[in-house]
DNA sequence: GGGTCGGATTGACATATTGTCAACGCTGGC
DNA sequence: GCCAGCGTTGACAATATGTCAATCCGACCC
C-alpha cells in the first residue's frame, strides 16, 4: 500500500475527502475482484467504478497487486471480526468450536469470493521481497491458537498437537469445507455437524 | 486452454514440434509465476524463457489466465502421482493416513508455491463462466473421500461423516499446515505427529 | 465574505504490455 | 528436389499502465 499514513492521521486538511477517495477505490475493486476476477480487472475499470479519476488509483495504491493485497487484508479483517465472538466466548471448548465454526460458515456462505481471497496464498500473484511480511491469515490462526491454548490449560483439550499448526490447518480446513459446500449445495447442518464431529474428536483429550 | 487438440492428436505433421513448444512455454510459466508471482509475470517473459517466439505464445494459450489455468492443472496431476499410492495402498486406514500425508508433505517441502497453485481457489483469478467446470482439485478430493469409503465399508473409520467434506477439508488441512510448517521451520516429525494424530482420532470409529 | 495555502484530484499523455497476422521455416511424403 | 501444410516468428496495431503539470477544494485566518 502506497497511503501515506492511515486515514484519519493525514491533517485535517484534506483529509477526509483523502480517505473517502481510498475507501471509494477499495469498494470498487472488491466488487470487480469478486465478479471479474483479478485478471480481467483493470486499475481504470476499478477507478471508473469509484467514480474517481484514473490518477486517483494511483495516489492511493502503487498497482493493482496493491490494492488486491488491500483487499485481502480487509477480507480477514472482517472474517476476524466474525469469529472473534465465538472464538474466545466463555462457553467450554466443544461448544466454542462449534459456535466458531458456524459463524465462520454463515459468514462465508454470503462473501466466499472475498473469503478466499483473504485467506489464498497471496504470494502466487506476488512473491513480495523475499521473506514476507505477516499475512493477514497468521492473525486469525494466532487468535485461534489461543483458543486452544486454553482448552489445553483447562485439560479439556489433549496436549500433545502444536497448537498453532493445529490452528492453521483448522483454517484450511473450514475454508475448503465451505468451498465444497457452497458447491455441492450440502445443508449447513450436515456441514457443520460433520466438521464439528471430525474436529472435536480429534482434539478432545482421550 | 486454446490448444487444438491433445498433444498427439495433431498428426504427426510437426506435432512433435508443436507439443514441444507447449512444453517449453508450459514449464517456463511455471519457474516464473513461482519466482515472481503471477502479477509481474509477463506473456512475453514467458516466451523469453522458454526461448520460443513472442507470438508461439498465443498459438498454445490464450492468455495469461489460460497458461495460469493449465500449470495449476500440471501441479494438481503432480500432487496426484505422489500421494496416488500411499492412498490407495494395501494397508489399514490409519497406516494410509500417515502415508498419505507423509508424502504430500514430503512433496510440498520442495514444491509449495506449485501446490499452492493448484489448490488455490482458481476463480479469483478467473471466475470462468459462471458454474465452473470441476476444478483439478475435485480429482485428488474424489480420490481421497473413496479411500475414506473404503475405511468405512471396512468399520475401521466412523460412518457419520461426509467422505467428500472431509476430503476437501483434509486437503486444506494439510496444504495450509505445509505452508505454516515451512514459514516456521517446524520439523518435519512435529508437522506429520500433529497432523496425523488429529486426523486418526477425528476420523477413529469411537 | 474573501484570500491564501496545501493537500487531493484530474485527465491528457508517455511508456509499456498484449495480442494479431502476413511472411517465413521445417519436415515428411513423393 | 520439390511441394504441402502445420508451426513459428517478430513487427506492429490495439490496449493498458503509470506520471505529472494544471486545477480544484475546503480549512483556516483576517
């Protein structure tokens, strides 16, 4: 991202029309992305659809491989806010994962497009400098983690699984889940009840 | 993919020729998108690299999507061939398991960004006209949920789980566990305990 | 209100990329 | 050797990308 600084820390001066302007561009080019794809959205065609002139994209994103990594980032910003309810209630663990996991299928039953942008592996479309920043995924999988991680301290779930490992792989795994889903226009209840079933015993303390 | 017919298929009147420029654009395409992503990967580059004329390049693909499409394809076939034997092999369920995953992993370990290609979530990419035609990773799913019948058939594996839904979910599982296990340095053996210790408890008949 | 200032926006344009096609090259058959 | 016909080529037309000098807008001050 190009931005010079977050929204609102750009002065007064300006400002707001500065972050209106950005917000306009990155609405576009969720809606293109989603219905054309990256391929076939162009830069000007995310402009035109802002309502905002072609130099403009370019003030606020370096290119379109910018304003897609943007994207993504909003994506799992949204995704986290879905979860992090469910994820870190009070409920016992069994009951968080299937609190979690429902709201995590809910969510991507509307926004599958946005979600597998937010959760793909950005470095196909680009590799970035060498080692790579953090990806907006590792947050949600730190988050999830955590959450296992106080399972594991009450003793309720077994100890011996790489909490964070564990957690990346339940990603994936609920991501392909609802790709699947949404395919094969499975019920959300068989869905949920087999990922639920599967999860649970296989983390639960023997 | 644009391509006439299958490779033979062209007589043999320079079809030899012809199918080994396909092949060389087709393994140049795949050392530059995972070298530099597919955002700055360029038609021309591909050509370049594969040492066949700028305009050989449209004789065999449309575009950049459609050499995209096809090395995606190349990957999931590869994935295929490697874990093909431990899946179906002769073995009890549990022992399959760990083969299988012990071979995807052994797999990714070299090849990641490939096989991230081919399980990524090729619409946002392309969105294809509309309800798209089987993704390559429906095959290694297919594959996978028949050898999950078979456990069951046999009463080894609980029967009250969706074989095609745990499928898809395993395969995330595991290409999302390679890409955190590779980003972290865990040890291979760390990686293939957890991995394999969910998944037998979650799928063990109780 | 009116003036001034500074960041934000704009679109015409220079640069770069993509895709086409008329001409040419190879190879196998006769 | 010559022809037939597919395959290849690279120059070039069509498109897309990215820059920047001119302009706009609104906040602030008098």
């Amino acid at each position: 991202m190009v931005d010079v600084a977050d929204d609102q820390a750009s002065g007064a001066r300006g400002g707001r029309r500065r972050s209106e302007s950005r917000r306009r561009l990155l609405a576009a080019a969720r809606r293109l992305f989603v219905e054309r794809g990256y391929h076939a959205t162009r830069p000007q065609d995310i402009a035109r659809e802002a309502e905002v002139g072609n130099g403009t994209f370019y003030l606020h994103f370096a290119d379109k491989r910018d304003i897609f990594l943007a994207f993504a980032e909003e994506a799992c910003a949204e995704i986290e806010a879905a979860i992090i309810g469910p994820l870190t209630g009070p409920e016992p663990w069994d009951q968080r994962i299937l609190n979690t996991i429902k709201a995590a299928l809910a969510f991507e039953a509307n926004e599958r497009k946005v979600i597998a942008a937010a959760l793909m592996d950005i470095s196909i479309i680009d590799p970035g400098d060498e080692e790579p920043t953090v990806r907006p995924r590792d947050r949600l999988a730190k988050l999830t983690a955590a959450s296992l991680q106080e399972g594991i301290d009450k003793g309720e779930i077994r100890a011996d699984l790489n909490t964070e490992l564990i957690a990346h792989s339940l990603l994936g795994m609920v991501e392909q889940a609802a790709y699947h889903a949404e395919r094969s226009n499975l019920s959300p209840e068989e869905v949920l009840a087999t990922l639920v079933g599967f999860v649970t015993a296989g983390l639960a303390r023997r």
